[in-house]
C-alpha cells in the first residue's frame, strides 16, 4: 500500500484572527505538526490543499449565510490564504489550490500550485490563466505517485475535510480521517458529518 496524508486548508483565515475561524483552527494546525514529525515515516506522500480565490462570484457576500455564501477570505496571494505558521510545511511535497473562479470544497477539485509559489503564493502568477490540459489535479497527482490509501486532516470538518474524504473514496482510494486532527465549525454538522463519512466508507481513526 502507498499511503499519502492530505492536509485540508490549515489556512490563516480559518483560523483565530480570521474572518471564517474555525474554533481550535490554530491548535490543530499545530497538532498536525507534531503529528507529521513524529510518524513521516508511515507517509510515502504528504499533500496539502488550499482555499485560494481569485473571483468566486456568489461564494462570496457581503451578506453572507454562512451554508452558500461567506465573508471574503483566503484571496489568492494574500497572507490569509498563506498556510498557518503553526503548520510546519517542511514535509509537505505539494499544495493544490482550489476555488479560484467558484466555490471549490473538495481538495480533489484542487489544482498543483507551481513549485516556486508555495507555500506562500503569488497573486500575480495565480491570475495568469492556465490551459487546463496544462493543470494536475490531486487526483492525476496521487495516482501518479501509486497512492491507494489517503489519511485526511484538517479543516473544516464539515465543510473541506467532509468533502475531500467524500471525494477520495468515491475515487476508489481507501479513505481515513483522524478527526482529533480536524475542527469543525458546527458541532452538530461536524457529527452529521463524521457519520456521514463513515456511511459512505470513510474509517475514523483514533490519534
């Protein structure tokens, strides 16, 4: 088995001070750290995915409702999409952005950020267009690097993390998440969504 961890949007945005904070969003981002230092070795691969918009029409709202529509948050080359300074980056082979031109929740609509923009971004390259046939998606990604297992961390859980599980299992990989190493927004949704997982065959995995 060829096993990657995925890290989901462990953004400043999402987190304390931003405007879509995820409670515990900075705690987790340290979690994760600790987490990938002490067994890298079980990870052949680690991806991570990030919220990066350009112009996402209705995604964002000046009224928002907080189900469809959001405040602003995580533009393309702006601090707050940059990656949480609590999430050590040092391991992470690659970063897939997704959501430019419209609501994007799922790492797997992601497409691979240029080497020399990550982690941090630049907003002039992101708006360049790009040829499509050009692009790679965490899926062409994973499956050129044999990737059958995927372990899910991060946040939302009942958003991006719900989402990209959904995503990868349906894509025939087999699919963990490690909830102790996710935060929700909700926490009724964030349990709606934990079962969810598991209907679908997502398995919940004890830290």
């Amino acid at each position: 088995m060829t096993r990657a961890l995925i890290v989901v949007d462990v953004q400043n945005d999402f987190c304390e001070g931003g405007p879509l904070a995820v409670p515990g969003g900075a705690d987790t981002a340290s979690d994760i750290t600790d987490y990938i230092e002490t067994t890298l070795g079980r990870y052949d691969v680690v991806a991570a995915t990030q919220d990066w918009h350009i112009e996402p029409g209705a995604h964002f709202s000046d009224t928002p409702d907080y189900k469809e529509s959001w405040p602003v948050h995580c533009v393309a080359g702006t601090t707050g999409a940059s990656p949480h300074p609590d999430l050590d980056t040092e391991h992470i082979d690659a970063f897939f952005r997704k959501g430019q031109y419209e609501a994007a929740y799922s790492g797997f609509e992601g497409v691979l950020a240029p080497e020399d923009e990550v982690p941090t971004g630049d907003l002039d390259a992101a708006v360049v267009p790009v040829d499509p046939a050009e692009t790679v998606s965490l899926d062409d990604w994973l499956r050129e690097n044999d990737v059958d297992e995927v372990v899910i961390v991060g946040l939302a859980t009942d958003y991006c993390v719900r989402a990209t599980a959904l995503d990868a299992v349906a894509a025939g990989y087999d699919t963990y998440v490690i909830p102790e190493l996710c935060a929700g927004i909700d926490r009724a949704d964030t349990r709606a969504a934990l079962a969810e997982l598991e209907d679908a065959g997502v398995e919940l995995l004890d830290l």
